[in-house]
C-alpha cells in the first residue's frame, strides 16, 4: 500500500505542532510560510483527517486526533534519522559481521591465517568463512550471500569489480631426484614431452594448459586430478612434473617424499590473486577494513601457503 504521507510533510506538521504559528514553523525549517500551509493541507486532505483548527490571530492548534498524528509523526521522523545514524555508523567504523568467501583450493590455506589476523586487529570484528568454485563465489556475491572473495583474475563478469592483490607466476614441481630438477628454471619446451600430472580443476586446468598452448605446445598429460595432495604425491614419486603457482615452504608431499619446485622460464602469464566484490561505490566500514588489512596482508606474501591454485 502506497504511502500518503511524506517525510517533508511529516516535518512540517511537527514543526507547525510545536510552534503553534505557520509563520514560526516556517523560520524553524527555513521554508516559506505557503509552501508549509499547502504541505498539511495535502497531509489533512491525503489522512482524511483535520489536524489543525485554525484560530487565524491566534494562530493553529492541534485537534485531538491531530495530535496522535503529531505524536507518531515525531516518533517515525526520529526513526528515520536514527536509520541514517545507523547508516553512517556501518560506513564508517569497522566493527560487525562480514562474510568473506575465498576459491576451494584457497580457503584451508588463505581464510583462516588471514581471519586470525584480521580479527586481531579489528576485535569488534565477526568474520564467517565459506568457500566454493569460481561460479558458486560469484553467484554468493551477486546475492549478497559473502561481502567479498578471494579469488583469481580468471572469469570476472563486468558486474564484479575486481581489484588485484599480488601476481603469481607459474612454477614447475618435480620429484627431487627428477633429471630436470637440477637446472634453476625451466622452461616448457623442455617439459613438453615430461608427463604431466594436471590439476584437474575448472580455472586450474584452463589456466596451466593455456601456458602450453600460448607457447604452440601440446602437453603430455599422464594423469588428472582435482586433489591437490594427489598431485604432490604423483609427483613426488616421480610419475611426473606438476604445475603451480606459488612457490612451497614445505618440500615434503603428504607422504613424506620429497619435492622440488623451480621457477616457469619464459613469456608465461602470471595469474593474480586479489579481491572481488559485486559493484556498489558504497562499502562498509568493516568491508574497507578488509580490503586494506587483506591487500597489505596478501600483497606482502602474508598468508600465502605454497598450493594456492586457481
């Protein structure tokens, strides 16, 4: 039901209420005095309802029913600056609940290290974690489920604004007595007739595949797997070379064999690691605390375990 009021008018008549003249009301709100007459003659004839009884040299007064009106146009006027008070306190102090989603592949290694850190220097903050692929990020953006992803410049849509964090070149994983693991790089004609052991992941597959093809190599794929704890393992019991795009702090695999990784030589692209939020130019307080303390925290190679993949 369409409302027969507005704001404006609901001031006029609490200014009229409590001034007692139109002519004093109209000082009060810095209005003209015709223009405030019009506006409770609407109201009275929108309600249905005499608000005034009008005394002309002693000015108005409030009818009995004008005053209930007068008493709830108050409380609803107070209401609605209390709701842009509460408004302006969310845009600007970084305290409440934010929902942060990060790719499958990223969140047991990048959410929780950067939720601790985070709410140690934002206490009042609330932080609640969920993950998902690429699509499921994207649609819990566009619904308003998560405040933020973290996730790769792969698949933006131009509705999600997407703002870059750190670049993270691609890297080749080798089992340690691999006769490849010698050499400080490597680049991927050497490793084109190597068995790969693919990431078997939407982005990743994508991602790692188009390094070959870009160079006009076709790879020699051995196995797939969306595991990236099976991928360390084939690889490290030497099946074959594995690719990733962040160096390891652990050269051990699940099973204790051990690792190697050296740097991708050549004009590979990198992918990049940042932020991704449905367009709004208005963020909270808390979603801006974020973006800072994560773009400080991730750009800086904070948080950013070896596997993070796409």
């Amino acid at each position: 039901m369409p409302l027969r009021f507005s704001f404006r008018q609901l001031e006029y008549l609490v200014a009229v209420g409590e001034a007692g003249t139109i002519a004093m009301a109209a000082q009060r709100v810095n209005v003209s005095s015709p223009s405030i007459s019009s506006a409770i003659s609407q109201l009275e004839t929108d309600l249905g309802l005499q608000l005034f009884v009008r005394h002309h040299a002693q000015g108005l007064s409030l009818t009995p029913g004008g005053r209930r009106v007068f008493i709830a146009a108050k409380q609803i006027l107070s209401d609605a600056n209390g709701l842009t008070d509460l408004a302006n306190d969310i845009l600007e102090t970084a305290r409440g609940p934010i929902a942060i989603g990060a790719l499958s592949t990223l969140a047991p290694i990048v959410s929780a290290r950067l939720r601790r850190s985070f709410e140690a220097a934002y206490p009042d903050a609330s932080v609640s974690l969920k993950d998902g692929s690429q699509t499921h990020l994207l649609r819990m953006l566009s619904q308003a489920e998560i405040d933020v992803a973290i996730t790769y410049d792969l698949d933006i849509p131009k509705d999600i604004q997407f703002e870059p964090v750190a670049t993270l070149p691609p890297y080749v994983m080798l089992a340690k007595d691999h006769p490849k693991a010698a050499p400080p790089a490597l680049n991927l004609a050497e490793l084109q007739d190597e068995p790969l052991i693919l990431l078997d992941l939407p982005l990743s597959r994508d991602y790692f595949l188009s390094l070959f093809h870009d160079c006009g190599l076709r790879p020699n794929i051995a196995a797939r797997t969306s595991d990236m704890s099976m991928v360390r393992s084939l690889v490290a019991n030497g099946f074959g070379f594995g690719l990733v795009n962040l160096r390891s702090r652990s050269d051990l695999a699940p099973d204790g064999e051990t690792l190697v990784t050296r740097p991708l030589a050549g004009p590979v692209r990198p992918v990049v690691l940042g932020l991704a939020t449905k367009g709004s130019d208005h963020r909270s307080g808390i979603v801006t605390a974020f973006f800072r303390h994560a773009k400080d925290q991730l750009g800086r190679g904070e948080h950013l375990m070896p596997d993070d993949q796409p």
